[in-house]
C-alpha cells in the first residue's frame, strides 16, 4: 500500500469494497485500476443489468460504479433497486452520454452522484465514494 492509499485508509480500517458495472470491458479494466488507484478494493465486475443484481447479493459492496446504459436494464432503474433495498451501498452512476443524467434523474435514482466517463479520475473517484 502506497502512503497516499495508507492515509486514505489507515492500517485496521477495512477499504472500501466497489462493485464495477458497465458492458464495456476496456472501461470496466481501466475502472479496476481507478478504484485501486483511490486505494479501493474492486470486489467484482459485471456486464450487465442482471449479472450486477446477483453481484450486489453476492458480494454485498459498500459502493458501485454503474454505467446509466446497460444492454438488459437501466442503470438508474438498478441504481433505484439498490437504494431502495440498502441504502449503505453508495452508487455512483456513469455514462459516455452526459445528456443521459440531470438532476432530476439522480434525485429519483437515489445514486449519490453522477459522473461522465471521460471525466472519472482517482480524485473524483474519491470524492464521490467517500465524501
């Protein structure tokens, strides 16, 4: 662990668990090295709307990265269940298409925020799973 993932997250306290959800495998891979940059633990990755819902079960996850556009279900629609069901679990929604999100789409989702793809970083990444 590097100092900046050691001050993040010091020595006893559990790292943050993501779930990764989006049906682009490169940006699913470079999402994996994002989080891990942020000092985060990826604890799985799914392509899909129903893939993510038994991941959520399986791997209870403190926070999800979830792409808006999904080829079986809607990310928001996803990201409601989740809210819905266990609102511990911090989602952060994401998308190629900025258009896709305002702020009355977020409110009703219950995602914590909303971040453009080209605009995710380690330091927005942190900002949005850990405010």
């Amino acid at each position: 662990m590097d100092e900046r993932s050691r001050a993040a997250h010091p020595v006893g306290m559990d790292r943050v668990r993501v779930l990764i959800v989006d049906d682009d495998e490169r940006f699913r891979a470079l999402a994996q090295r994002m989080v891990g940059a942020a000092g985060y633990d990826v604890v799985g990755t799914a392509a899909n709307g129903a893939a993510a819902i038994e991941a959520l079960a399986a791997l209870r996850p403190d926070a999800v990265l979830l792409d808006v556009q999904l080829p079986d279900a809607s990310g928001v629609a996803i990201a409601r269940q989740i809210s819905d069901g266990d609102g511990d679990v911090r989602v952060v929604l994401t998308s190629t298409d900025s258009t896709l999100v305002d702020d009355a789409v977020l409110a009703g989702s219950g995602a914590a925020a909303f971040v453009p793809k080209d605009q995710l970083a380690v330091s927005v990444l942190r900002s949005l799973i850990e405010p």
